[in-house]
C-alpha cells in the first residue's frame, strides 16, 4: 500500500486581503475552523472541513516563503510581493482580481503634483520594496538609493529620512492625512493563487484541480458582480 501524501497547506495573508480572499477559498470548497474568524485567537494554522487540507494564517509578504520554500503547497500573495522577491520556486496561474490597489511615489504636496524624470540622476527612496524601486528607476536611467522601512513610510519625508517613498495606495487618503502626495504609479498590483512548483509537479492532479476550484470559485465571482 503506498503511503498517503502529506496534508496540504495552504498559505492566507492576514489583514485586510483575507476579507476579500476568503469568500472564494470558501467558494472553492475549503471552510476553516471557527477559531479561523476569531481575532483573538493566537494560532497560526487551523484545520478545515476537508481533513487532508490546513491553512496557515500569515504576514502577506511571509505567503511567498513559506510557498517558495515548499513549508505551504499553496497560497495567495500580491504581485507586489511575487515582483519584490521574484522567486523561481512559485508559479502564480491565477489572478483572484481581488486586493486591487497600486505600487507608487508620493512626496510632500509641497514639493508639487508632478515628478520630473528627466532632471533625475538620482534619487533616495524610502520603501519596503527595494527590488522593484530600484528596478523602475535603473530602466529609466536613475540610480535609486533605497531606504528599507517596513511601515510608517509616511513619515519619512516630513522627518528627512527621504523626499519620497514608494508603497501601496489604495484610496490615498493616508497620504493626504500626511501631506504626501502621489505622483507616479509603479505598477497595478492584485492578489494571486500561487503554488510551489515541486509541490505542483509531484502532486499534479490534486494540486491542478485546486487550481481548477479556485478559477470556477473566481468566475462565478466576476459573473455575479
């Protein structure tokens, strides 16, 4: 008798993507553990109705590792996420079209509503997105000294840490809050299915066929809004 396959774990990021991501994990078939809707709760991973599949609850940016590195077969990570680490190991086949917001510069609303390119040669950014930072600017000929900070980017330029950052924007109203402004879009990011790419190979139909779920569970999403 061969040995059955080790449970599936599935990687969800905490906060405000996981509102909008559990509708279709549930549409797909995986319902979590009441202690899975329980703010207080101090655990990580929880069992769901289907007693071969786990989700793990974690750090957005913490989805992509544990996924890469094969600890979760499958997950849900933002491509800003996916585009900072760049991983070989994730394949990412579907757009969830949820998480919907922007990579983009701001700086003080003093400073103006534009950001001139042309007279930059260089330019120190504050951001929890050094790779893709840097990246925008080298390919538009500016070397970018990047600032890593994980949060309160806001206050970097009022502070003189830096005269502008790049983070997510939603509605911008932290920004304004701020007195920042935004001034150049980087890239749209949404949320995506991705999967270890090992995990897909050994366990092709089992892992494919979540794949599936999860696109019919995204259709009927799009069909009904």
């Amino acid at each position: 008798m061969s040995a059955s396959p080790e449970p599936l774990v599935f990687a969800v990021p905490k906060g405000r993507i996981l509102d909008e991501a559990l509708p279709i994990i549930e549409a797909a078939g995986i319902v979590p553990e009441p202690d899975f809707g329980d703010e207080g709760s101090r655990k990580l991973k929880f069992a769901t109705n289907l007693p071969h599949v786990s989700l793990i609850r974690v750090r957005a940016f913490d989805v992509a590792t544990f996924v890469a590195f094969g600890a979760a077969h499958i997950g849900i990570a933002g491509n800003d996420v996916l585009m900072e680490f760049d991983y070989a190991d994730i394949y990412a086949p579907l757009d969830l079209g949820i998480g919907k917001c922007r990579l983009s510069i701001a700086q003080e609303t003093k400073a103006g509503d534009t950001l001139d390119l042309d007279r930059l040669s260089h330019v120190r950014i504050a951001t929890k997105y050094p790779h893709i930072t840097s990246k925008w600017f080298a390919e538009r000929g500016i070397q970018a000294e990047c600032v890593k900070l994980n949060g309160a980017m806001e206050l970097a330029p009022s502070l003189g840490l830096s005269p502008r950052i790049v983070d997510l924007v939603s509605t911008g109203s932290t920004l304004r809050a701020n007195g920042l402004k935004e001034v150049q879009t980087l890239v749209e990011i949404s949320s995506r299915l991705i999967v270890n790419r090992t995990a897909l190979k050994v366990r092709s139909a089992e892992i494919g066929g979540w794949i599936e779920k999860f696109r019919s569970a995204v259709g009927a999403s799009q069909n009904a809004a």
